[in-house]
C-alpha cells in the first residue's frame, strides 16, 4: 500500500481519520501542525508558526515537505545513497495536515523521480464546504475545549474565524482538486465518511 496524504482545512477531522488509518493499517502519523511547532520553537527566524500568517507559513515550510516526502519515499534510497540501502519494507505513514505548498513541493518531488504524486502516494482531501458561518461557530462553542485556541474567543472574533473558515475550505478544495486529490465532505455524517474512506483503502489493499 502507498504512503498517505491527507490535506484539508481546520476541523475537517485530519487527525481523527490519521489515528484511524494507525490503526488499521499500521502507518506512523505526521503531522504537519506539530513539525510546525517545532520549527517555530526551534527555528522562530525562518517564520514558519502557527495560527499566524498561513501562506507565509505553508510557503516556507513546503521545501522541507517536498524533501521529505521524496526521501521517504523513495524505493531507492535516493538522496540518501551514503546512508541508507533504500526503504524499510512496511514502514509506511500518512502525512496529515493544511500546511501544504503543493506547487513548490511537486516541483522538489520531481528532483526524486516523481512526476505525479498519484504514483506514489494515496491522496486524500477533507473539505467542508455544507458549512457556512453560522455552522462553524455552533460548532466552536459545541466542541472546542481549552486545548483549542478558538475556545476563549468572543462571539464577533469567532464571527471572523468562521468566516475564515468558509474561504479557506473554498480555496483548499479548488487545490486539492487540481493536484488530483480524492475529495470527501466531513461537514456531516463524519463518520460514514471516514468509513467509506476506509473501505475504499482496504480495496486497494486487497489489490496488492
């Protein structure tokens, strides 16, 4: 089976459908939210944070997805010839996250080989375009804990979120569209949703 992305905007249930393929198949998690995090700790001068400004952000950390996407990747070993004898069989992963340049990223996949990320990974898009302002916010003061950063926010600033959000998953599926991405709507039923997404991975794992 092929590695795995998945791209979508905020709340879109990337991470719930990661654990989930963990799960079943055994891929390691990546997230993007978290390498993020650790750049803007480790590396706060090369501006890539998050909850800040997201294209700058996507922009500046899509040469370092597209590397590394293409070294773990590689059946080969390309770009590690010195140090490693090429893929180690099973280890699999699915990458998670919004943070994704694809147009810097599919140029730097090419410098490994790969023309069209179709060939080598199974692309995945979460969107939720059913959802329009007023949704998003019910949803915020529903489900938002204090671990979420929108969980202190006042209604008019929440107003601004929402809004946000309507536009950036517009924008995401329009993108994923055009890098050939499998797109699913999570705005309900999320979870027969994820269930078809499983079922449709363990067809082309049967296939194999």
């Amino acid at each position: 089976m092929k590695d795995i992305i998945i791209a979508g905007a905020s709340r879109s249930g990337k991470s719930t459908l990661s654990r989930m393929i963990n799960d079943r198949y055994g891929h390691y998690v990546i997230s993007i939210d978290k390498l993020v995090a650790v750049f803007g700790q480790a590396y706060p001068e090369l501006d890539i944070r998050l909850n800040w400004n997201r294209d700058k952000t996507t922009g500046n950390i899509a040469p370092f997805l597209g590397h590394c996407l293409g070294v773990f990747s590689s059946s080969d070993g390309k770009g590690l010839s010195d140090y490693s004898h090429g893929e180690v069989p099973g280890n699999k992963f699915v990458l998670e996250g919004a943070y994704y340049g694809f147009d810097k990223i599919t140029h730097i996949l090419r410098t490994y080989g790969i023309k069209d990320m179709r060939d080598r990974f199974c692309l995945i898009g979460l969107v939720q375009r059913e959802k329009d302002e007023a949704a998003f916010i019910r949803d915020f003061r529903k489900y938002d804990t204090k671990k979420d950063w929108t969980y202190d926010l006042s209604d008019e600033e929440l107003k601004g979120v929402a809004a946000d959000m309507v536009e950036f998953n517009n924008e995401m599926y329009h993108n994923l569209a055009s890098y050939g991405f499998n797109i699913y709507d999570t705005s309900e039923d999320r979870e027969e949703v994820f269930e078809l997404i499983l079922s449709r991975l363990d067809s082309e794992m049967s296939q194999k």
